[in-house]
C-alpha cells in the first residue's frame, strides 16, 4: 500500500457530505494544533500512518474489556465474593459496550469524530482510576459499565477510515483498524494473565490507565480534525429512529447481519471452550500456557493488510462465500482432532482468526457502500449483531461442551458457518439494493473502477486545465529564454 492514499472526492471533498467550516478549538475551549485543523481547500489525506495510529488506538482502548477475564479469581478473592457474582463483571462491561454502540457510536453521523473520540478516550482513562483504586464490589461493576460505554471508540474510527479512505483501499484501511481491534482481544488476555500470576491485579489497571492515557496524547496531537457528515439538520432521535429502518429494511444489511451473528459465535465458541479443552484430558496444560495460544491468533490476525488487500480486489460477496468455506473447512479439523492433537488445535487457532478477519472487512466494506452518511449507523448495527453472536456462543458453546463434550461443541460451528453460507448463497453478488433473493448483475467477480460522478469529473477538468495552462507558460518562458540567449550569443 502507498503511503499516502488521497480520500475519495465523494467524502472528503464535497459539501454535499461533509461541512467545510474551520474549527479552531475542541469544546470550545482546548486548541485543536493548527496542522491537524480541517482545510476546507485540501483534501484530507490518509495516510499509512494515520491508519495504524487508528489500529494502535483500537487496540488498547478495546483492552478494557478484556482485562479482567485472566484476572477473575483475583478479583473474587480481593472483593471476597463468589466465582458466580465475579462473573458478572464481565457480563456487566460488555452491557455497557452495548450500550456505547446503540447510544452514542450513531454520533459518528451527527457530530465531528475528533472531539468525540477525544472525550471518550478521556473518559475510559479517568474511570479506570476508579476501577484499579475501589474497594468495593458494587462500585467496581458500576464504573465498569461506564468504562465499557466509553469503549466504543473503535465503531467510530472504523466509518472514520472508510470515509478517509479511497474506495480502491477501503477494505485494506477497514481491515487494519478491525485487525487492532482483534489483537485488544488478544493481547489483553495474554498480559493480564502473565500480570497476575506474579503481582496484585490493581496492577492490570494501572497499566491500562498509562496505556489510554498514551493513546488520548497520541490522538490530540496525531488526529486530524475532520468536518462532521452533512445530515440535513438531522436530531439524534432522528439517527436512532435511522438506525431501526435501516436494520428491517436493508435486505444487504440484513445478510450481513445473520452472517455476522452466527460467525462470531463460532468464533467465541471456539476461543471459550478452547480453555476447559485445552486445560482436561488429553492436554492438562496449564493457565499460563492456555493463555499463550492468544499468540497464535494474533499472527493471524496480522495477516489484515493481506486479507484487505484480496477484498479490495473482489466483489465483497465472493470475499465473504470464500471466507466462510475455508472457516467451514477449519472448523471440521477442529471437529475431528482438536482433542486428539495439538497440532490441529494450532492450524485452526490460526485459520479461524484469518478467515473470520476476511469475512468481517468484506461484510463491513460491502455495507458502508449503502449510504456513506450513515456509516457510523450501519456500522453500529453490524457490531450489534456481532456482539449478540458472541453472548450465543459463549453461553451455548459452553453448555454443549461440559454436557457432550469437545466434539459436538466443535460440531456445533460447523452447523452455525454452514448456516452463514446459505445465508450468502440466497442473495447473490450484484443484487440491487432492494432485492431480498436471487441472482441478477451478472456474474463478475472482480472489483471494476467506480464511474466519475459529476464532482470527480470537474475536479479532474479543472486539473486538466490548470495542468495545460501551466504547460503553456512552461513552454512561453522557454521559447523567450531561448530568444535572449541568442540575442547575446549574437552580441558576443
């Protein structure tokens, strides 16, 4: 990928999407650095740079809420509750993320993105104060609510990046940021366990209030300052009111909703029964090295600028059915000799993280074409069913495996990605935007150029023009240049 990528003119550039006013200062009253300020006579550009600073971001503000998961026992003994009331710190964080998403990500659409990340990634910093310092049980579920609502920062970077982004790279820049946000996942587990087995678990979180306090300095002198979408003067209420027509009545949504739902809760199935796999018969491994296979995930899951890169170059509907056969394909090795060697267990650590990644962008990149002012919104909705799915598969997975064991748990995401790809087979890939089933569009599989929209075009002419014109002045100041190094070649 280049290291500069010019945003496309359909939402950079146009007044039709975006506002053009200048904005000296973030809440009225913090300066937002004058190299960062929008510039309504340039284009906003998209860097490298900027995309990873967005994944690096992702990555420990999504941490919040995984941090406590290795942890658990700890915090029962610190606050002497049971093990059945401590599991509901997790339950209570990711109520609160949900609530984030329904709530407040839908903003994206409304208001400018980098005070409001900003405030959030404040937010999320200042409550974990409260976490790591209390010592009382009710008042750690209550902040951690609060701290999984401002954990939605990384459903309004995604839009963000799809916005910023040239159509040709969006899925490469949507792929990058989500791979951030897998390797939170990830990498949060593995540190807070290796974190507890030595030291106090307040230590988690006096690590995770440097880390976002880090990113807030990062992102207030990193992140431009880009206008807010062009609604028409639509109210908040009018936005959520959106978001519930766009959920019934998008028939692409839809699908990619079912699809994202029953994918991850294969995926988490797979990640919570591993585990209890993993730690009884034939393996008995310990904690510590259960939670070092989060190690292999994360090399697929830097796998995303490869993974972007093959969808921005097909049709996101192919991207996805080739995804979803290969997770079907991983998931009978898993069946078959996930509990008899370990081997398997390593190949499919690898291939569901790769392959689930690769569904996830073409889904999200196929869904932000349906409206490029509602992409906060629609992004929101497929993070809604994203995280019902993993509430699906943490509870119905474990119920399968301790009652029947490793094998039908396995069986059972084999029979939930077979269901994704029936889902994707009744709609096919060139459908219009309101057709529910069937094939039409033809059958072509590549991604083609987008034609000039009238923008495109006369920003191009006036190129053009400017170009010639400047040519012709180049060539006149040659052509005297020329006359008057005759006439003293003559006068010599």
């Amino acid at each position: 990928m280049c290291d500069t990528l010019p945003a496309p003119a359909s939402t950079a550039a146009t007044d039709d999407t975006a506002t053009n006013e200048v904005i000296p200062r973030d809440f009225f009253f913090i300066p937002v650095p004058k190299y960062l300020r929008h510039n309504p006579k340039e284009q906003v550009r998209f860097s490298l740079w900027l995309n990873v600073l967005f994944a690096f971001a992702t990555t420990f503000i999504v941490a919040n809420m995984f941090w406590c998961q290795p942890i658990l026992i700890e915090l029962a003994d610190a606050f002497n509750v049971s093990f059945e009331k401590i599991s509901n710190v997790p339950t209570v964080l990711q109520a609160g993320y949900a609530t984030g998403m329904l709530l407040i990500a839908p903003l994206g659409d409304l208001v400018r993105r980098r005070p409001l990340v900003l405030l959030l990634s404040f937010t999320a910093c200042a409550l974990t104060f409260g976490v790591a310092f209390t010592n009382s049980f009710v008042t750690f579920q209550v902040i951690s609510f609060f701290v999984g609502v401002a954990t939605c920062v990384p459903q309004i970077l995604i839009p963000l990046a799809a916005d910023l982004a040239p159509p040709a790279r969006r899925a490469t820049a949507i792929s990058i940021v989500i791979s951030g946000l897998l390797l939170g996942i990830l990498i949060a587990r593995v540190v807070a366990g290796l974190i507890g087995q030595f030291v106090t678990w307040r230590v988690v979180f006096y690590l995770a209030i440097g880390l976002q306090g880090f990113i807030f300095f990062l992102l207030y002198f990193l992140m431009p300052d880009f206008p807010a979408v062009k609604n028409g003067g639509v109210t908040y209420w009018r936005i959520i009111y959106s978001m519930l027509k766009f959920a019934v009545t998008e028939p692409l949504l839809v699908q990619a909703s079912l699809v994202c739902f029953a994918s991850m809760a294969c995926f988490t199935n797979f990640w919570v029964t591993l585990t209890f796999l993993l730690g009884g018969p034939p393996y008995f491994y310990s904690t510590l090295v259960i939670g070092l296979f989060g190690l292999v995930g994360m090399f697929g899951v830097l796998m995303a600028p490869l993974v972007g890169r093959l969808v921005d170059n097909l049709v996101p509907w192919l991207a996805t059915v080739i995804a979803t056969v290969a997770l079907i394909l991983f998931q009978a090795v898993q069946t078959g000799a996930g509990g008899v060697h370990i081997a398997a267990v390593i190949i499919v650590c690898f291939g569901i993280d790769v392959f689930r990644q690769m569904q996830q962008v073409s889904l999200t990149s196929a869904v932000f074409s349906i409206d490029p002012k509602a992409r906060s919104r629609l992004n929101a909705i497929i993070l809604i069913s994203v995280f019902m799915g993993q509430i699906m598969g943490t509870s119905v997975g474990t119920k399968v495996f301790v009652k029947f064991g490793w094998r039908p748990a396995a069986a059972l995401s084999v029979a939930w990605t077979g269901f994704t790809l029936v889902v994707m087979l009744v709609r096919g890939p060139h459908c219009s935007r309101y057709t529910w089933f069937g094939y039409e569009g033809g059958w072509n599989m590549r991604k083609h150029p987008a034609p000039p929209t009238p923008e495109t075009a006369a920003t191009a002419a006036e190129t053009h023009t400017a170009d010639s014109s400047q040519d012709e002045e180049t060539a006149v100041g040659k052509v005297e240049a020329l006359i008057v190094t005759e006439g003293q070649r003559r006068s010599v």
